[in-house]
C-alpha cells in the first residue's frame, strides 16, 4: 500500500486512504476528514442547532473514528461505517443531553408568537433580505428540537440528506421498514404543527419571517452583521442529498421538504482548526504514531 504515496490522494477511494492513515500517513488522515467533514458538520449542526455544539461534536466524531480506524475491515462502504459512528455518538453520549435536549412544539411556537411583528415595506425588505433568511433557517432549524433525539436523527437523514430506507435503517441497527415508519410518523408530527402554524407552508398562517425581523433583532436573538447560518456555504443541504436537487414542489409535503433541503451546507467557521486540532490530539498521535 505505500507505493501509493503521493502529494494528490484525490483519486485515492477511502479503503486506501484508510490504510494509508493506519501506516501514519498524515496527509491521508487529513483527506479523509476533509472529505467527509462537510456531511458531518451539517449533520450535527441540523442535530443541535448551534454552531459551536456543532463543531465540537464534528471533532468529536472524528477522534472517535480514529481510534477504531483499525477496526475498519471494508465489510461495508466505509461511508455507511462513519455515519454509523457519527450517528451513535450524537444519540447515545450522555454528555451531549443538554446540547441534544428537545423542548415540546407547542412551547417552541408559543416563543415565536410572542416575539413582536412588524411588517416591512418593499425597501425594507431589500435591506434585510439577508437576515430574513437568516430568520427562516433558524426558525425551522429549532423546529428540528422539537423531535426527539431519534426522530431529528431519521428525519435529517431520510428526509434532508435523501439516505435510503435500507442504508437508513443499517445506520441506526433498524430494519428498513422500521426506519420507513419511523420516517413517515416523523414527518407526519412535523409538518402538521408547520401546517398549522408557519406561514412558509400555510399561506393562512400569520406567522412570516420578515415580519418578525425587527423583532427578533431587538431581542438580540438575530445579529444582521454576525448570521450565524445563512453564511459561509456555496451549496445547499439538498446537495449532499441523493438525488442532489430541490424536487419540484407540488404537494405539501415536498413544499415541507423544500423549506428544509434549502438549508444552506455550511462550512464549519473553524474549519481548519478543527482537522489541526483532530491530528495534533495527544491520543490520536500516540494511536497513529503521527
């Protein structure tokens, strides 16, 4: 394996990278985290809603997978072995109840009814176009709290990133009809509280974002000058999808379903830190003898 030692590991698959990693090769280690660090980050960014829980968890998972690379026997795709990994550590490590912790639909839109609205004219709109946004990825971002730990993990995977029920249910040691239902049941509880409450998909419904702009600003709760999600990305969540693209929407549910593949794919703020600060860790040195 290290007569495939060069400076370019683009066209090295995982399996070799792999290896490579297993025999010190750094530069390999570090491929494979960039390779795969953008579906993770966004994974646990979806998971917990805040962008330093979620940097923290995404390095987190990547020690974790380090240390028991050498158990990596290529039984399966070693992607379906990392979010394995990934998925197990954002359910079950205790540590991470309070960044997982779910709050009831009913109280999270009860908090949004309450902050003021205020409507914008067509200049104003203009002028914070971009916190409007702002607004409605975090407000559908925290509707993701509401599921359990279980149910947001199932429905970002099979609703969000498009995973199979088959890879789905082999992610989460389920069957692929009991991630199937799990699915349906999950996003049958989500899109009828969105339904009945969020003005993106029920045009009844007096919530809207822009409205609540100016609210939301003077609570401090949105900064226009330091967004926090509709920032650093080039892509949308529906590109790390399956199929790669926002479907045309023609019913409510893929109406529901765009709203979230819409989320921007952010890059991590600390992106090169946190792969610095993953193989300069004293037990990944020691393991890997880096």
């Amino acid at each position: 394996m290290n007569t495939f030692l060069s400076d370019n590991y683009t066209d090295f698959n995982d399996v070799e990278l792999v290896q490579l990693s297993i025999e010190g090769d750094k530069k390999a280690l570090q491929n494979i985290i960039i390779r795969h660090q953008l579906f993770v980050y966004n994974l646990a960014l979806k998971m917990v809603g805040n962008v330093q829980d979620a940097e923290d968890l995404t390095q987190e998972v990547f020690i974790k997978m380090i240390t028991a690379l050498s158990k990596f026997k290529g039984e399966s795709k070693f992607t379906t072995w990392l979010y394995r990994i990934t998925v197990n550590h954002f359910i079950n490590t205790k540590k991470q109840n309070s960044k997982l912790k779910t709050v009831s639909f009913e109280n999270y839109f009860n908090s949004i009814d309450a902050v003021p609205s205020q409507g914008l004219n067509d200049l104003e709109e203009k002028e914070f176009k971009d916190t409007i946004e702002e607004i409605r990825i975090n407000c559908t971002t925290g509707m993701l709290l509401c599921l359990s730990k279980e149910q947001r993990m199932i429905y970002i995977l099979g609703e969000m990133f498009e995973v199979g029920h088959n890879l789905g249910g082999e992610i989460l040691g389920i069957t692929p009809g009991n991630f199937r239902i799990k699915l349906m049941r999950t996003r049958e509880e989500l899109y009828n509280w969105m339904n009945k409450k969020c003005g993106l998909v029920n045009i009844n419904n007096p919530c809207r974002c822009s409205k609540k702009t100016r609210g939301y600003i003077s609570e401090g709760k949105v900064d226009p000058d330091n967004l926090k999600f509709n920032t650093r990305y080039k892509s949308k969540i529906s590109k790390l999808s399956k199929n790669k693209a926002i479907p045309f929407t023609n019913t409510v549910d893929e109406l529901n379903k765009k709203i979230f593949q819409d989320h921007p794919a952010q890059t991590p703020i600390q992106a090169s830190r946190i792969v610095n600060d993953i193989l300069n860790n004293n037990l990944i040195k020691s393991i890997l003898d880096l």
